[in-house]
C-alpha cells in the first residue's frame, strides 16, 4: 500500500448513527484519536490525502464505506443508509487524482464498504444491514470481471456486529483475525483463523498496512496472540469511534 484517504470528523459527528449506547463521543478526544490514527498510517509508509470534515454528513469521517479500491480499478458503492448517498459523491473528486474510472454499485442494490473484507485475490462481501444480496452480487460480478473470487457471508442474525469487517480483518499470511461468531463459518475454511473471545470483540476490527498490524488498545488477549504469531504491532485509542460503530478500517481507504 502507498496510499490512503481520511476525512476528519466534523463538529456534529455524535449526529451520526450508531447502533450501540456507549455515550456520546468527546469531540475533541475524537480529533485527537484521529489524528494519531493518520500519524500511524504514515508511519507504515502511507501517504496521506486528508479531505476537510464535512459536516453535511455527520458519518463521513467512515470514508471506508464510500468506494472499494482495488489495484485494478475504483468501484463506488451505495450505502444502505439513505443518508450517507451523499458520501459517495463527495469522494468520488479526491479519488480520481488516482483512477481515471469508476464502476458503480446501482439500485436496488446497497453496498457499504465496511462489508468487504479483501484477502489477498479473494474477497469476502457481508450481507448486512446495510449491504443487500443485490449489492453484493453486483460486486462480487464486478471483481470477477478483475479476476478476484469472493464468498459472501450473511450476517444479518449477528446483531452484535454492524458491518462485516466489524467481525473479522485479513491479517495477511493466509490468517483472518474473526470473532467467536465467525471463527467456524464454512466461508473461512481455507484460511487460518485467530479467535477473538467475546469480551474482545470490538478489537476484531484491525487493519494490515504493509509490514504492521493496527488495531484497537485495551486488548491484551488478542494482543498476545498477535506478537506470538510475530506481527508488528500499532495500538490505537479508538474509544469515541467505537460509539459511533467504527473501528480501523473505518477510518481511512487504503490503496
């Protein structure tokens, strides 16, 4: 990866949606924790676009949710939550500094990016609240066009997760880090998988930038299995994003 596009969260952020009750989020510890976040991402080699909050859309800081990239192409998607639409196009100038193309997820189908789990050429799409079987259909279509494979995986009777990637993260070297709901799912067979217990959940949601594994601080059970395993290891403190639904992976698009 050489790059990654972020979006700061603007002042009205705790207008955004979230489905847990963890209390409002401090705006100014959020600016903090975001910024640590992109000083993490450039100490793994990233160069950073950093667009300007955009408080039209109070969830925008998720840039995440807006495009799936791939060395091959662009693919802009539809969030399933009718008021994120504008996100979308709010990326799409940012991103064509960098692709000249862009293939587009249409109705009726919806497709957040935080149900795409990329690993390696073979991509894992959530059906979800937010992401339908239309939607995940046409991107599973549109990456075999590119010579990915892809599995979809139905979570919509896991109401403890929001978005697939919420559940599990590529690690790289053939591992998927998965909560204890999805650890044995049938889709994951081929790969290695590294439980996430109950009470760790949240810290599923990790993101492998180059030779570096980032991912929530306060979990020390999952932290230990990650440095036997051998991995590079950046904590973030996530707290104001975790109640508004988000994680790492949420935060940037990375590419």
């Amino acid at each position: 990866m050489k790059y990654a596009v972020v979006r700061p969260p603007s002042p009205n952020f705790a207008d955004g949606l979230t489905t847990v009750d963890l209390g409002r989020p401090d705006y100014g510890r959020a600016l903090d924790q975001h910024a640590a976040y992109c000083d993490a991402l450039e100490r793994c080699g990233l160069t950073l676009t950093r667009l300007a909050p955009d408080p039209r859309h109070p969830d925008s800081t998720f840039v995440e949710d807006t495009a799936v990239l791939t060395p091959l192409g662009a693919i802009l998607t539809r969030p399933g939550a009718p008021t994120r639409s504008g996100e979308v196009e709010a990326i799409r100038g940012p991103l064509s500094a960098f692709y000249s193309e862009f293939e587009e997820i249409v109705a009726p189908g919806t497709l957040d990016g935080g149900d795409v789990c990329e690993a390696e050429r073979h991509v894992f799409i959530g059906v979800s609240k937010r992401t339908n079987r239309e939607g995940a259909g046409q991107l599973a279509a549109l990456l075999a066009q590119k010579g990915y494979s892809t599995a979809l995986v139905d979570i919509r009777g896991l109401p403890e997760i929001l978005h697939l990637k919420s559940g599990i993260a590529y690690a790289g070297e053939g591992r998927i880090v998965a909560i204890e709901a999805l650890a044995r799912h049938p889709a994951l067979r081929a790969h290695e998988v590294v439980p996430v217990s109950a009470a760790e959940a949240y810290a599923a949601n990790s993101i492998r930038v180059n030779d570096r594994l980032l991912f929530a601080a306060g979990h020390p059970c999952l932290e230990a299995s990650l440095h036997r395993l051998g991995y590079q290891l950046l904590e973030l403190q996530m707290s104001e994003f975790q109640k508004m639904d988000g994680g790492p992976s949420c935060l940037s698009l990375r590419f």
